[in-house]
C-alpha cells in the first residue's frame, strides 16, 4: 500500500520508515537488561540496608556522646570516644548514610524501569530505564571526584603536618 502523499509528515528519531511497530526494543535488549534487573534490584536494597544501619549506628553514637558523657576504659583514659568527638563521629555517619539514598533509589527506578520496559517494550521506557542508570552513574562519578579531592587535601594536610611535627622536634633543618 501506497503512503498518502497528503498525510502530516511524521518526524522519526529513531530512523525507522515508519512509526508503527518498528519501534519497538528488540528482544534480545530486552533480555539482557532484564538478566540485570535482579542484581540491579539486591544492590538497590543492600544500599538501603547499609543506610539503615549506618543511621542506626549514628543515633546510638549520638545518645552515647550525648548522654554518656565520657567513656572511660582501661585503654581510652582520656575520654577521648566520648562527649563531642562522639557526636561529631554521628554526624559524619549520618551524612554518609543520606549519601546511599540517592543511588539507592536511582537503582531501585532503573530496575522498576526495566521491569516496565520488558512489558511494553516500547523505546521511550527504554529511554527512562537508561535515564535512570546515566543519574546513578553521574553521582557515582561526582562521589569518585570528590573523594579523590578530598585524599588529595588529607594527604597535603598529613605531609604538612609530619613536617612540621619533624621541625618542632628538631628532626628538620630549619
């Protein structure tokens, strides 16, 4: 059958002739995102876990240095787990523990993603489910960048510190 000259023209992305059922993601696309759905689905969990009990630890942290006052053991004489270094250690805790929410949930959207892009097979639920992955990606690659920064400070911070420890000792030349 002949195409009608006098129809609206159809503008395809995709490179398709038509826009009917050549739009859909092949079978085997289908397939092998769908053999990564479940581990995709248990790291998603394991990072709400890991949040979980990351905040756990914080809480208890937080109430032991808020509460306990100093902890005073025959190897910490000082004090020095408890009071202020203690709820500041809770607080660190608590924001890494906010940091696993977000590619936690971004996991949990590119399984979610996947499973509705094996039912439609439709190339915009293709599109969602890579959306999805390139947003867990992104923050993992800013998460590595700013890690990196921050080993390249502690360590300048570190040098400087021994150096200086050296000179005060009279290890250094002044």
């Amino acid at each position: 059958m002949e195409a009608n000259p006098y129809s609206t023209p159809v503008a395809n992305l995709y490179g398709n002739a038509s826009g009917t059922s050549d739009d859909a993601v092949s079978p085997g696309t289908i397939a092998a995102l769908a053999g990564t759905k479940p581990w995709v689905r248990f790291m998603s969990v394991m990072m709400w876990i890991g949040a979980a009990i990351m905040l756990i630890a914080a809480a208890g942290m937080g109430i032991l240095g808020a509460v306990g006052g100093p902890v005073k053991t025959a190897i910490d004489q000082a004090g020095a787990f408890g009071g202020a270094p203690l709820i500041a250690i809770a607080i660190i805790y608590g924001v890494l523990a906010l940091l696993y929410v977000y590619p936690a949930v971004k996991l949990w959207s590119y399984a979610t993603r996947i499973a509705t892009l094996s039912t439609t097979r439709s190339v915009a639920d293709l599109n969602m489910a890579l959306n999805q992955q390139r947003q867990f990606w992104k923050f993992c690659g800013i998460m590595v960048i700013i890690m990196l920064c921050a080993y390249v400070v502690l360590i300048i911070g570190f040098v400087g510190f021994g150096a200086a420890a050296a000179m005060k000792a009279g290890a250094l030349p002044k």
